[in-house]
C-alpha cells in the first residue's frame, strides 16, 4: 500500500508505541517502591509533551509533509466553508482577474505566439510590400516578380507563392452549392512546408492547372470531417471550384488549415502560371540570417518597382519599399490590426489581476488580525512558525486552485465572445482564431494561479510567522494590530485606489475614442440605411441582363411599404478600399510627382438622395445616364483642389489608370456634392468622383442601399421576396444595416473601448471591496472606543464622520499615487495606440470622480454600522 494511505495505521502503531513505553516505565518505578500515582505523574514529566513527541516522530516518516499539506487543505476548506461571504468575495474577485488573462492570453497566442504545425517553422519569412501612406501588405507580388526572386536570390532555400480567395463558390458532386476558402499554391507550397498528406497526395510540382481533364483539389481536414465525415472514398472525387471542375486527390494533415492566421483555408489548388496578386513566403537557408535577407531582397525589389513603375503612370511607385518579416507563425495580418490592442488589453488584464491579489491580501490581512490568538495558541502547543507559514500559504493556494477552476470557465465563455466581436468586422477584414487549448495556455494558467496565490498569500502568512505568542494571549477584546500592520494594511488599500485609478482613465480614455469616431461626420446619414449585397457570379446572367434585373429591382424595391429611397453603388460608404485612378482636370497643369489617387465610385441614381450626401451645385444622376457613360459627379475635395475659385461644372476630369482598366478615360462633371468617407472612419476624407453605375449596357455596382422610414430589418423579408422574383439566380451575399457596417470598421477600437471599460469598473469595484473590508475591520477593532465616545456624548454625525475621515484619508493617498500614475498611463497607451485623445483631462477627472464615489459607497455601510454601536455592549466586552 501507498505510504501516505498507510498513516492511520501507523498512527495507531505510534500510540500504541507510546502506551507501551509509558506503562514499562511506570511498571519500572512501581517495582522501585513509588505509588501507582506517583509513578505515572513522574514518567508523564519525564516524557513531556506526547503531542509534540508524536508531531516529530512524523516528521521522519516518508510522507509526512504531503499529509501535512493534506491536514492544512482540509483545514483550509473548512474556513472557507465558516466564512462563505468572504469565499465567494476572493473567489469570484481573483477568478475575473484570472480568467481575463487566460481569455487575453489564449487570443494573443493564437493571434501572435502559435507557430504553423510545419517543418522548421522558425525558418519561414514573409516578403511584405510598403506603399507611401499605405499599410504593408503581402498579396500584391507579380508573377515575373516571384520567378525574378525565386532565381535570383542566395538566401533563400524556397519561395512558395500563394493566392487566397475569400469566399469563392464551391458545387460538390450531389450537394447544394456553397462557399469556402480557396487558396491557390505553387507546386512547391506544400514540399517546401514539410507537410504530409493525411489521406491521398498533396499537390506537387507535376501538378497542372490547365490539364484537360481538370485540376487537382486537395480538401482541409475541417472540411474532410464536417463536409464528407472522414470518408477516404472522396478521392477522386469532383467539385466545381467557381465553376471550374477540379478532382479531389488529398486531404490535408489535422491542424493545417493554411498559412493565414486569421482564416481556415476549405480547398487547395495548383497555381495557374499566369496568376498574379501573389503573397510570397519564403524559407532561409542554412545560416541565412534575416538582416541578410533584407538587404538581397533590397536589392533584387529593383525589378519589381521598375515593373511597376513601366506599367503606371503613379510617381510614388519608386517610393515602395520591402520589408522582410518572420513569418513562424504565419502570414499574420492579425499582428498588425490587433497586435497592439491585444498587448493594451494584455496590460491591463494583468494590473487587474494584481489588483485582485492585492484586494484579497488586505482582507486575508484584516482576517488575520483577527486569528492571532489562534496562531499564538498552536505556537503554545508546539507547532513551529514555519507550520504556521505553511498553513497560511496552503489557505491562500487553496483559494487560487479554487479560483482558477471558476476563471477557466469564465474564460471559455469570454474567449467565445471576444472571437465574435472579432470576427464582426467588415468581410474582407474579418477574423476567425483557432482558438484551442494547448500546453502554452495550460501552463500559462498554472502559473498565475500559483503566481496569485502566493503574492496574496505571502503579507498574511508573514504575519502570522512573525506572531508573538505571549503578547497575543495576553489581549483581550475582539482584534488587535499593530500600529505598523494597520498602516500596511491603509498602504495596500491606498495601493487598490491607485490602480483603479490607472484602468479607470485608460479605460475612459479607450471609450472616449471609440465615441469620437462614432460620432465623426462621414458625410452621409447612416440611420435607417439598409445594405443588400448581391452575388450574381453563378446566375448565368449576361451584362444586359444583368443590368435589367438591378434596374426593375431598383423600381419594385423602392415601392415597398416603408421605403423612402433605394439605390445602388460599389463601393459602398466604410466598405473598404474600391476602385482608384490618377486623375488630371481640365484646366490644372500638374507635375507628374504631384499626381495623387483619387476614389471612385460607382452608383445609381438616387444615391446622394437615399445617404443624405448634400448637392452643392449641378445635379446628380439621371435615368438618362446610362446611355452616356462620360459624365460624373465630383466630392467638394476634388472640386476645391482641381478647380480652385472656378466654376467645375461643365469641365472635365480624366483617369490615366483607373484600377482594373488600362485605357484613360474622361468624364463630364454634371455636379459637386459634399465629401463622404468609403474607406477608414480613422482617416480624413479622400477625393471622389462618382460616375454611373449603369453604363454600355451593363452594372459596376454589387450592394443595393435602401432608406427606411421604419426598422431597416421591417423590409429585409420583402426585399429578399423581391431578388428572388426578379433576379432568382442571383444570390443574396450580405443584408447588413449602414450603422453595422460602421462599427464593423472600427472592431478594435470597439474591442479594447468595451473591454477595457469593463475591467476599469471592475477595478473600481475591487477596491471599493478593499476599502469597505478595511473599514469593517476598523469599525470592529475600535467598537470599545466607539462605545465610550457615544456613552460620553458622541452623536451619530460625529461617529460617521470618525469613519469618513479614516477613508478620505485612504483614498487621498490612492489618488495622490493614482493620479501620476494614470497620466504616465495616459501617455503610455497614446503611443500604442495612434489618434488617442490623450491631452484631454476629461477621462482622468471622470476616473477621480468614479473612485470617490465608489469609496463613499463602500464606507456607507461601516459609517452606519459604527453609528449604531450601544455603548453598553460596547463596554461590556472591555
């Protein structure tokens, strides 16, 4: 039998040990003529304490410790369970606290920390792009550029190229169409990786798009398993991949889902050779270094820009730039958008925790005070002062295992939450993290538990070590302390207003932002506006028919109970980048280096009417217009910049290379209307010029916007009832109202504003629970002083007042510190994040005024309790 499930039986063993070694030595003095009584009261002082014999004997067994840990666990649980109030205080406090940093960490992890399950994934680098003005992006490389570096470089041992689509159209053989990630490879993508096949092959370099019977598919293991329920007889099997026929010849191992860390890939494909847009990942050679890397890829980005630079007439080509990444964790687009915000949130969720551990310090301390007549009592009776320690420690471990098993459970739900705000981006920016547990996260959460425990743990069970027994008997009433514990206890307390003043006024300053983009004048009228995006790519319909479909449904949609005006456009306002061009005015010399992109947009008639975009001079569209594609309508940017203190109507603009297109083309400006921000509600306004979106007999525009007099969702039924009427090979693709696509563009800001002004109330309230534990406590020590100042004519307000003067005094001090120390914060989270309202004191004045309050709330009940004390119950316990 295990030693430890030994100990009854030995224990047993040990008294009957003890018995037989008493009864020989009174058998002994008996013989020598002593009475029976006198014998046992002499070998009773000869043996001393049996109770401290028997605990040293136990020292030297085997498994003492470990039973004496189970002893204090034991005797831990059974404190918890008499103080259930002040449990579930610690518990659900230091829970929030860990959970936070386990729902934060896992999404840091999987955003930033993952590595691809590849071979040597601590090889892969990622060839990034830099346009002025532009964020860098991977996605943009030429095919000539690929195969100029691929041959030309020493640093590299492979260059894989890929191609991502977003939501391409998929038919299985049998199955209702769907959409899915598609991503297009090089034959060396999957070699190159070190990646083996689950089921089947993988595609290689033999591999050929253009082959007459097909190209090959290789499915995801997600896919495989939800789609085709891991059945191996899909091999060989076809599917129409945006309606071109491919043969399923693989299955990718588990846990491979791509490069993309944001996005699970469905389907791969072998690479067409004429594909471009391509994203680049390449692997070092063997003793390559990353700062080599970069400067042969310095040089070798010469080709690209002079390719570029030949095929545009854009003067800022020549200032592109190359940037060479790590790329272990994959092509990481998440790095960039909410690197930062994580790491903020990463920041506070941790002061929060050392906020919960110092709260729950300084009510195990106030607890303390008042069990040291319990520690002076087992120091009497023979237990040693590091027993003590280790009985401290073992309660205060106890309440953090207790407290993470809750915080684990509160970061599967927060993590779950978090993910959906993320993923509530607009399309093309959404992101779905795997987010899985795993070893990092595990032990992540071990060792703050561990962590808390002990940093909690480590002031209560000091004190009690350093207890005198013979003072701490001698004191009568219900508590006593110290003039040093009490004034480290009001410093623990001061240190909990301190830090809820930080994440109070980051937190504020986080909102504060959030507020002020939503509140920023884009130039339209987003209320009641609903977006209705059509996909036609598997209708079958031809541009003429097209078009007519989107013509009548303009027409019956704008009959539609409720429907004030209807209309339609590409891009839509906030959507995301659209289609851009040179533009020269008529009448306006510029230098080829001053050339700037300008926005277009394409729309119907009736757009400006339906988003509330102000007609400054002309007219807008006419029905008319599409049979003449050369006029347009201009933003009151352009109007200012290109025609400065001269009437625009009547003149004309030209595009030299609009996006997608390689002729110029002219237009006729019929009207100005005011600025509108399509693309980042962060940035200023852009120069726009709006032309038909109806033209030559066919439609440039994909999203229908609709104004409501009532509930945008009132009409989505009958606008859903209308597309399928008019248009039924025409597939519904987003129905989102204007305000969503808003907030869609904004999710970090929504993200670290929502978060962060959660865990700043709820450092607010961790110290407020501070706070009130400290003054509760004092209310109780000094009851018996309470009681002569009412017995010798103390009023209500002069007890009360007693109590506040002891909390303004707290708090003054947590401000004093707090209040440097959240402007230090202040200024700390402006350089993270940019277009902060750092200078503002608005959020630090709201901070101060939030913590008062809640200080006032928290003394209310002990300033009551105080007044209420009788002075003859008082004084009858002195």
């Amino acid at each position: 039998m295990w030693p430890p499930f030994q100990r009854r039986h030995r224990e047993r063993e040990l008294d009957e040990e003890i018995q037989a070694h008493l009864a020989m030595a009174i058998r002994d003095r008996i013989e020598r003529g002593e009475s029976p009584e006198q014998a046992a009261l002499a070998v009773r002082r000869e043996f001393g304490n049996r109770a401290l014999i028997r605990e040293t004997t136990r020292r030297m067994w085997r498994w003492s410790s470990l039973h004496g840990v189970w002893q204090d666990a034991r005797y831990a649980l059974r404190g918890m369970r008499r103080s259930p109030g002040f449990t579930a205080v610690a518990v659900i406090s230091l829970a929030l606290g860990i959970g936070a940093n386990t729902a934060i960490f896992s999404l840091l992890e999987a955003a930033m920390l993952r590595l691809l399950p590849v071979s040597h994934p601590e090889e892969l680098v990622e060839l990034l792009q830099k346009y002025p003005g532009e964020p860098r992006g991977n996605g943009y490389w030429s095919r000539r550029s690929y195969e100029h570096i691929r041959d030309g470089n020493h640093v590299f041992s492979a260059l894989i190229a890929a191609s991502v689509d977003n939501a391409a159209p998929l038919e299985l053989q049998g199955a209702q169409p769907e959409t899915g990630i598609v991503e297009d490879v090089s034959g060396n993508y999957f070699p190159d990786l070190g990646i083996q096949p689950a089921v089947g092959r993988l595609i290689g370099p033999e591999d050929n798009p253009a082959d007459p019977n097909g190209a090959v598919a290789v499915l995801s293991w997600e896919m495989w398993t939800s789609r085709f329920h891991q059945d191996p007889a899909v091999l060989g099997r076809r599917i129409l991949v945006e309606n071109a026929p491919a043969t399923i010849v693989g299955v990718a191992p588990r846990g491979f889902v791509g490069l993309r860390v944001e996005a699970k890939t469905d389907i791969w494909l072998p690479q067409p050779p004429t594909q471009n847009d391509l994203t680049l990942l390449a692997r070092l050679r063997p003793g390559a270094t990353l700062q080599q890397a970069r400067a042969e890829m310095t040089v070798l980005y010469r080709f690209t820009i002079e390719e570029r630079a030949a095929a545009s007439r854009d003067p800022q080509v020549r200032q592109l730039s190359v940037q060479v990444e790590p790329a272990g964790d994959g092509l990481n687009t998440v790095r960039d958008r909410f690197g930062k915000p994580l790491t903020v949130l990463m920041t506070i969720v941790g002061l929060l925790l050392l906020l919960a551990c110092v709260n729950i310090a300084s009510l195990l301390l106030s607890r303390a005070a008042g069990r040291k007549r319990e520690m002076a009592l087992r120091t009497s009776l023979g237990a040693s002062r590091g027993r003590l320690l280790r009985q401290m420690l073992t309660e205060s471990l106890l309440l953090s295992i207790v407290a993470t098993l809750f915080g684990i459970v509160l970061a599967y739900f927060g993590t779950a939450a978090l993910l959906r705000i993320m993923a509530s981006g607009r399309l093309h920016e959404r992101v779905y993290l795997r987010v899985e547990p795993d070893l990092h996260v595990l032990l992540f959460t071990a060792v703050i538990a561990v962590l808390a425990g002990l940093l909690f743990g480590i002031a209560p069970a000091w004190n009690a070590f350093r207890t005198a027994p013979v003072n701490a008997l001698r004191q009568s009433g219900r508590a006593f302390e110290t003039r040093a514990s009490r004034v480290f206890a009001q410093s623990l307390v001061a240190a909990q207003v301190a830090l809820s003043m930080l994440l109070l006024t980051t937190g504020a300053l986080f909102i504060a932002n959030l507020a002020s983009l939503e509140r920023a004048d884009l130039g339209f009228h987003r209320d009641h506006v609903l977006l209705v995006g059509l996909d036609p790519s598997r209708s079958g319909y031809d541009r003429q028919r097209l078009s007519r479909a989107y013509e009548e449904l303009l027409d019956r949609i704008g009959r539609i109970p409720g429907v004030r005006s209807a209309s339609l456009s590409a891009p839509t306002p906030l959507s995301g980048a659209g289609a851009s061009g040179l533009v020269t005015a008529e009448g306006l010399e510029e230098r080829p280096e001053d050339l700037r992109w300008t926005e277009i947009a394409y729309i119907a008639p009736r757009y400006f009417e339906t988003l509330g975009i102000p007609l400054l001079a002309g007219r807008g569209f006419s029905h008319e217009d599409q049979f003449y594609a050369g006029v347009a309508v201009i933003s009151e940017s352009v109007a200012r910049y290109y025609f400065a203190g001269r009437n625009p109507i009547g003149r004309h603009v030209t595009f030299n290379h609009l996006t997608g297109v390689r002729e110029a083309r002219t237009y006729e400006i019929v009207g100005v209307v005011g600025d509108a921000n399509y693309l980042d509600i962060r940035e200023p306004m852009r120069r726009t010029v709006y032309v038909p979106a109806f033209y030559q007999g066919g439609v440039e525009a994909r999203a229908f916007l609709i104004r409501i007099a009532i509930h945008p969702q009132a009409v989505v039924a009958d606008v859903r009832r209308e597309v399928g009427a008019v248009a039924p090979g025409v597939f519904v693709s987003q129905i989102t109202t204007l305000n969503e696509q808003i907030d869609a563009s904004i999710v970090p800001e929504r993200l670290i504003a929502t978060l962060s002004g959660f865990f700043g109330a709820l450092a607010a309230v961790l110290a407020g629970i501070g706070l009130y534990g400290l003054l509760a406590y004092a209310v109780a020590r000094r009851t018996n002083e309470i009681g002569v100042r009412v017995a010798l004519g103390a009023t209500t307000r002069n007890v009360i007042s007693l109590v506040l003067r002891d909390m303004l005094a707290t708090v003054g001090a947590g401000l004093a510190l707090g209040i440097p120390l959240a402007a230090w914060g202040r200024g700390l989270a402006a350089a993270l994040i940019p277009n902060l309202p750092a200078q503002t004191m608005g959020p630090l004045a709201l901070a101060a005024a939030g913590t008062v309050i809640v200080a006032l709330l928290a003394a209310w009940m002990p300033a009551l309790r105080a007044a209420r004390v009788d002075p003859m119950e008082a004084l009858r316990e002195e």
